[in-house]
C-alpha cells in the first residue's frame, strides 16, 4: 500500500482542495495531518479568538473526513519534525500542501522540503489553494509585482480559474498513525462574546444563506451599509481555508450582476494583497512605501491609544467600530478603514500599533490581509492616495446616516437624535454630561495640520 501525507495549514475544508486530491491519486492511502506550531503561539499569533475558530474548524474537517472512512491527526510540535515523523511512521513517499507567502511559510517549506529529502520523501506544493490565482501567476513587464491594486484587476479578471473540485467520497488512512485529541473551543477562554462558528459546513452554508437572500444581488449598493450589516461575513472561513476562494469567484460568476462583480472583486484584492506580500514579505512590518513618518509611539501617544482600544475616543463612529471589534471578534470592512485612519492620520499613531490589536482581536486577523490593509490606510501600503483622511463625521453622516450602527455599540448614545448622534459634544453641556460619554480626544482640525505638517503638506 503507498501512503501519501496531507498537511492542512490555511486549508481545512475537503471540497476545491488540490493537494488532497492530488495524495489520493497518487497514492492508497493518505494521513491528513494538521500540526498545531508552538511557533505561531511564541511569534504571538495564537489569539484567543482565532484559537477557539481553529477548533471548531479542526472537528468539522474531521467529522467530514470520518464520514468518508478518514479521520484528521492532530499533533503538537514543531512543524517540521512532526510531519516528518509521521512521514516516517506511516512509510509515505510524498507529503502534499498548500503554497503559503509569508515568510513564515516561505521557512517552512524550505525546511521540509531539506529535511523530508534527507528521508527519501518528496514534498509537493500545490498553488492556489488559498488564493484564487496563484501570486505569480500574472505580474507587469518589468516587475514581479503588481504594486497598484486596478491594473492587477484588470490582468487579474482575463485570467481562467481552475474549475472547483468536488469532495472526495472515500479517505483511506492507515492504521496506527499516532494523534492527539482534537482541541475543543470551550477550553479557549477570553474569547469575544459574539464569535461566529468556524468549519467547513458553517462556511458553506453562511455562503448559500446570504447569496439565497439577495445579500449578494445586493452587494454594489450595500457593503458599505454600517447599520445594513449587508457583507458577507465570510472573511474568517477565507481565512482559515474552509471556504474556497476559487469557488466562491466561480459561484459568483454563475450568479452574475453587479453585486457579484462587486464581491468578487473584493476577493479579487485579497489575491492582489497576496501577491505583494509573496515578493515582498518584509511589508508585514516595513513600510512598503516610506513617508518618512515619525509616528508617535506607545509611549508619548499612550493615552489616545488606549481610548483607541476601548472605544472611547469621542468620536461615535470610531468607537462603535472599536466596540464590534472586541464583542464579535469581526469588524465592517467600513468601519475598519474609518478606525486605521484615525488611529494613524488622526492621531499620527504607528500603524504597527493598530495592527497588532486588530490582530490581537480578529478572528479573520492575518498577516497577509491585516498588514496590508493597516498600511494601505496609514499611506505607506499601496494606496494611490497615501495623503487621504478619513473624516469619522463625514464618513459616519454617509454610511451610518440614522445612526443606527452607533446606537448599536455605544448604548450611551441611544437616544441621540439622527441629527445629532454622529457629533455629541455639540450638544448642551447638561445633556452632553448625562450621556457618561467621553469628549473626543482630539479636535479633528488639530489632528489633520498635525499629520499635514508630520507629511509635509502644509
């Protein structure tokens, strides 16, 4: 019998997965393993809330792989010993997984790759597993990237995906390959109250629901409806892998319209983000174009920091997004940028600073994603206009216009007039009082010549 080894890592789903396909027609038999890496817990990545995700995420992929005669082995280790001492265990010729861009997996599979060789096992990683098209697959002449997100789409959108494929029906794994038990999401604490469920089968379904209802008829018009809650909320199973983006692109296209051109160019951008980190990956902590700012730091900014975290800046808008954050562990795309450019061209705060809260926080929270939306918004990313400032009141009066997206997550501001709600320190000092309910932290005039002057744009 030949045995072949599957190691899941941003890929935990059984449909539209290429290197499991591939171990089951090379091979009788496959191990699909996943390793959990003390080294994403030591590098800090190991958040509570993308923890307790991964488990839901790791017991769906092995309900499903149990229902076709497999199971999933879980180990804990070092990644690179781990797979290959079940490798080793099993006699398998080939260990099969997804492509990563980090330089992490970038590591990774430069070390499995020497020391599964040494043993005589080959190593085949597969592309486009966790990206729709692969990072290199279409780059400009003269360049290995594309730096600006339109032209890529333009290349981007004439490009042919694969076709999706279907799940396997039978998973044949030998016996007396050693695991653990799988991790369960109630022995995670400090976890947000309002975490979705994570797998395979939520995601699938989450997609089904929403494009059933018209949520994706309707995407155009209404993904930056604060209050609507219109989005697909599919980021942390594109995170995790249990949803196909590949697939998701072809269904989208099936169903046609402008809504679903709209949404599938937002997964459009999540490729293009990909493929900058894949050739530069340095830009998960460096500028990937400098302004030549001195930001301020966690110590002379400490105070406009921590009022940032809490949601309790003054500025209603900013600290509804704040809050959402830290109750469901999830935050509007919308509201996402209306909080990084405050963070950084309002309060002149390092970028770096608001990334690793978010990260802290977000159950969708990546690398990839996470750094370079942060610094698309601080100016330093790919933004073709880096200078730009979000005014959180003009933002606000356009894409929360009722104020209903506010009175949702700040109570204290519930019976707030429309009229009224997105600016409450103008209002009577006696009613403004009996809100309990902070004065901004900056004049937002004083935060914009401030980031002017910092930029050099007086």
């Amino acid at each position: 019998m030949t045995v072949s080894v599957v190691l899941f890592t941003a890929d935990l789903r059984l449909r539209d997965h290429p290197p499991l396909r591939a171990a089951l027609r090379s091979a009788d038999e496959v191990v699909p393993l996943f390793v959990r890496d003390p080294g994403i817990h030591a590098a800090g990545f190991d958040a509570p809330n993308r923890r307790a995700f991964l488990a839901d995420c790791l017991h769906d992929l092995d309900a499903s792989l149990r229902q076709r005669g497999g199971r999933l082995v879980v180990r804990s280790g070092p990644v690179v010993p781990e797979v290959c001492a079940v490798a080793s265990a099993c006699g398998a010729a080939e260990v099969h997984m997804a492509a990563g861009v980090t330089a992490y997996a970038h590591r990774r599979e430069e070390l499995l790759r020497k020391e599964l060789g040494v043993a005589g096992v080959a190593l085949r990683v597969h592309d486009a597993v966790i990206t729709a098209l692969a990072p290199g697959a279409v780059t400009p002449a003269g360049s290995g990237h594309y730096g600006v997100f339109t032209p890529y789409l333009r290349r981007w959108s004439q490009q042919t995906l694969r076709t999706p494929l279907a799940a396997p029906r039978a998973v044949r794994v030998p016996g007396g390959v050693r695991g653990e038990p799988l991790p369960v999401r109630a022995d995670v604490s400090g976890t947000s109250p309002g975490l979705p469920p994570g797998g395979e089968t939520a995601g699938r379904d989450r997609l089904a629901r929403w494009s059933r209802s018209g949520g994706m008829a309707a995407y155009e018009d209404r993904h930056d409806d604060l209050a609507g809650d219109a989005t697909s909320r599919l980021s942390p199973y594109l995170h995790f892998g249990t949803l196909s983006a590949a697939e998701a692109i072809h269904r989208a296209r099936e169903r046609g319209g402008p809504g679903a051109e709209a949404f599938v160019r937002q997964l459009c951008w999540r490729d293009f983000h990909h493929q900058v980190l894949a050739a530069r990956p340095e830009a998960s902590w460096r500028d990937y174009r400098t302004r030549d700012d001195r930001w301020r730091g966690e110590e002379d900014a400490a105070e406009d920091i921590a009022a940032w975290r809490d949601g309790r800046t003054g500025y209603p808008i900013v600290d509804a997004a704040m809050r959402q954050l830290r109750h469901e562990g999830w935050m509007h795309n919308r509201a996402r940028l209306l909080a990084a450019s405050f963070l950084t061209k309002t309060l002149y705060v390092d970028w770096r600073i608001g990334a690793r809260h978010f990260l802290d926080l977000l159950v969708d929270g990546d690398v990839v994603n996470n750094q370079l939306n942060w610094q698309w918004a601080a100016g330093t990313g790919t933004d073709t206009r880096p200078h730009r400032v979000l005014n959180p009141t003009v933002q606000a009066r356009r894409f929360d216009p009722r104020g209903a997206y506010v009175r949702r997550w700040v109570p204290e501001l519930a019976d707030v007039e429309a009229r009224q709600i997105h600016e409450p320190w103008r209002l009577p000092p006696e009613r403004r009082d009996a809100l309990c309910y902070p004065d901004p932290v900056v004049d937002l005039a004083e935060g914009l010549a401030r980031f002017r002057h910092a930029r050099g744009r007086e």
